[in-house]
C-alpha cells in the first residue's frame, strides 16, 4: 500500500518551491516522490470523532448554517470526522495561466468547482478547532496565498474602500457576497510591506473581514541557508512588523519561504527583540493533501499548488498539482466532514 509522504519528509523540489526561488535554483532536483499520489485506499481512514466544544466554532458554525433560527428546539450537536483537508497554494493572478500564475478566469473557475464539490473554506487558525467552522455535510478547503503579491489585493476604482476585481481578495470577496455558506475564510503569507503599497490599510481590510495573516518571514528568506539567529531574525521581524501595522492581532502561522524547512521546532516558538510567537501550524510548499488534522501544535503541514500540469517541467511531478489530486485522488478521497448527531 503506498504511504503519503510525511510532510516533514516531503520532497524538496523545483516544482514545490515557490516562485521566487526561481532565479536561485540551481540545484538538481532531488528524487520524485516513489509513490503516485495517493488512492483513498492511502489515506488516513481515521474515525477519530471528537464533539463540539469550541464556543468560537459553533458560532460560526450557526453563522453559515442554513435554517438556523431563534427560539427553536436545540439541534443535536456538530460533531466532526477527522479526514483529510486540502491546503491549495497561490502565488499571484495574471492573464493567463502559468507555473506560478493563476489566470483571473480560472481563479474565478476554482473557487466554484470547489463549491459546487462541497468544499467550504477554513483559514489555518481553523484547523485547531475541534470541529472546523464549515456547514455539515460540507468539507474544509484551505486556500493560501503567499508573497504579498500585489495582485492579491488591489483597491476597486469604482467601490471604494473594497479589493478590486482583478485581485485576490476582491474575487474571493465577491464570491463570498454571491455565495454566502462560502466564508471570506482565506490565509496570506505575508512579507514585509506585502501587496505593493497601502499595506497596513489592506492588512485591516483583510483581518476585519476574517481572513488570516501569516508569518512568512521579513525579508522572504531562505532560513534552511541561516544559522539559527538569523533565522530568529527573519521571523522575529516580520512578527514585530505585523505587530506594529496590525495592533491586537496576533500572528499564529507561518509558511517556510522556498519550502526551505530549517532544524523547524528552533523557530516554531521563540522571541525577537521583546516580541514573541508560538506558531500553531507551519506550512510547506508541497504536495499532498493533508491526510488528517494533527491534534498538536506546532506541527508542519503539507500543501498543493494550484497550477496547469503542462506548466509543470518535471512529468513526474505533474501528478502533484491540484487538478491531478482532483482527477485521481478526490472522487474516492476520505475527507474530513461535519455533520450533526454523534455518528
Ligand atoms: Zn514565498
């Protein structure tokens, strides 16, 4: 039976690093992964159940769950299986589609095949809940955007004070508002001064409408080549920064610059010049769905990119994007699920 790669094992590779690793790479790639990507028959059939215990959660779950009303009898709690979460990576929108570059058009395409396949989404804060902010008898998505790319936020010309339709968050955010059990749930990973300029405005906008900030260091280093100060360094910083351009909120996820994954427990938790952070969950650049949500923290967590197979140069690892996880992996995939009674 093949095993999905441990995330701390993960391959990596030129196709799983991100964008602007680019222009440093070049080191051969490393072997491909051994195993395809994996049959449901590979994936964790963990039945762990746990009951909802989360104030935060049910919440939010009676936030998006239809038919809920006042006054009425108590339904019977929300109680989730743990199953297997895709975490789906951006990098930045463009005209059309690239290995790095996801088309306007098929941004808008993902999220409503997505929908239509019962996804709802989550942020990485989310995966601590003890059952995940989605309506039952959906399953959690994570979408993920790292660099701060300026595509990812721009301001409308004609609404003002909301993200334009040729970005990220204004795309997400129209179909939020068109799709309202489709949560503004989204997490960026950010450097310093992300998304080409207005950045603090842009980051409030984000937070106040519930989407996540996330560490992904000062100067998007690649802490795998730093002694371990540096590494603090790097990290340290870009927590001051958030800090200070967003006071009151407080950063709890990272993903590693490059997919480079340093000695990772030595800055999961540290402190920087008077400024400290636990990190909850640590994001990796590939490849694989992840096969159930780890009970602690810190703990890594595997990605997909989004992108075209042919955009891929390595075959081998055209297996390894979101569209080929959809093809061959979803239609019998154990996924984590909400739903209500004790079942
Ligand atoms: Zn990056």
């Amino acid at each position: 039976m093949p095993v999905l790669p441990h995330p701390h094992r993960l391959p990596l590779v030129p196709l799983l690093v991100s964008a602007c690793l680019l222009a440093a790479c070049g080191n051969p790639p490393p072997s491909p992964p051994a195993a395809p990507p994996a049959s449901a028959s590979s994936v964790s059939t963990s039945t762990s159940t746990s009951t909802s215990t989360s104030s935060t959660s049910s919440a939010t779950l009676a936030a998006v769950t239809p038919g809920s009303s006042a006054g009425a009898a108590a339904p019977p709690p929300l109680t989730a299986r743990n199953g297997a979460v895709p975490i789906l990576e951006y990098h930045r929108l463009g005209a059309a589609d690239g290995r790095w570059v996801r088309s306007y058009a098929s941004f808008q395409a993902d999220l409503q095949d997505l929908y239509n396949r019962g996804f709802r989404p989550v942020d990485l804060r989310d995966l601590s809940h003890s059952v995940l902010p989605v309506p039952p008898g959906t399953h959690p998505v994570v979408l993920t955007f790292d660099d701060g790319d300026p595509s990812q936020f721009t301001w409308s010309k004609t609404d003002p004070g909301t993200p334009g339709r040729d970005s990220v968050a204004g795309i997400l955010w129209r179909f939020h508002q068109a799709h309202p059990d489709w949560s503004f749930a989204a997490t960026f990973f950010v450097n310093k001064h992300p998304f080409g300029g207005d950045s603090q405005a842009k980051l409030a906008w984000l937070v106040s409408h519930g989407a996540e900030i996330g560490n992904h260091t000062y100067d998007h280093a690649d802490l795998a080549a730093l002694p371990l100060a540096a590494q603090l360094a790097e990290v340290g910083k870009e927590q001051a920064y958030l800090a200070q351009v967003l006071p009151g909120y407080r950063v709890v996820d990272f993903a590693y610059p490059y997919g480079a994954v340093p000695n990772w427990k030595q800055i999961a938790t540290g402190t920087y010049a008077g400024v400290s952070w636990h990190f909850r969950y640590m994001a990796l650049v590939g490849s694989n769905p992840l096969d159930s949500i780890p009970t602690a923290t810190p703990a890594n967590v595997p990605r997909i990119q989004v992108a075209p197979p042919a955009a891929v140069a390595h075959p081998q690892w055209r297996d390894l994007v979101w569209s080929s996880w959809e093809q061959r992996w979803l239609p019998t995939a154990h996924l984590y699920s909400v739903h209500r009674g004790s079942g």
